[in-house]
C-alpha cells in the first residue's frame, strides 16, 4: 500500500506521543523482547498500550519516534502496519526507558 500519512495534531500531543513511544519501546527492548526488519505493529500493541497509546494511534506515535511505518493491504493484517526501527532510534529508546526508570526508583 505505502507510508503511513499521519493526522494533523498539536505540537504538545505529538510530543507526548513521542515521548510515550520512546519509553513503550525502550521497555519492549529492555524485557528482551525482539525487534526485528518489518515487524507488525500487532506486536507492538502490548508496550505502547502500557504507556497510553491507543491503537489507532500507535502508527503515528512510532512515526514520530523516527521508526518507518509501512502500511500493507488489510487482508494481511487486523493492524495493517509493518514498523521498521534504527539502531540509532532502539538505542534512543532504551536510554530513554533507563533513565526513565532511574527517576522512578
């Protein structure tokens, strides 16, 4: 199909989302869980809903953590994205995560 296109949103909620992201992932990436080319955003779900995202937004969320999110025909998939991350945004994300759990302790 193509790039997700995302919706038009506040410059406050795209940083919270953003920031939601950063942290859903760094903890996916912490519990030892696999990050791998094309993942479906079904595997995703679980994280980001620990830190507030919904669903329907998660595709943006991860496109403003710097992931690339693909959308692919809906007979592939209930959620029909496929999300690819750097290194350099895993590696953001889980500095992220740590720090963030530093601060809880």
């Amino acid at each position: 199909m193509g790039v997700f296109e995302p919706p038009v949103i506040s410059s406050e909620e795209a940083l919270r989302l953003r920031r939601q992201a950063e942290l859903a992932i760094g903890e996916y990436v912490a519990r030892g869980r696999k990050v791998y080319r094309e993942m479906p955003l079904a595997r995703l779900l679980g994280a980001l809903g620990r830190f507030g995202i919904a669903a329907e937004e998660a595709p943006h969320a991860l496109r403003l953590l710097g992931a690339q999110v693909i959308e692919v025909p809906n007979f592939v998939a209930k959620y029909n994205y496929r999300v690819t991350f750097s290194e350099d945004v895993l590696a953001q994300c889980r500095r992220a995560y740590e720090e963030y759990r530093r601060s809880m302790s």
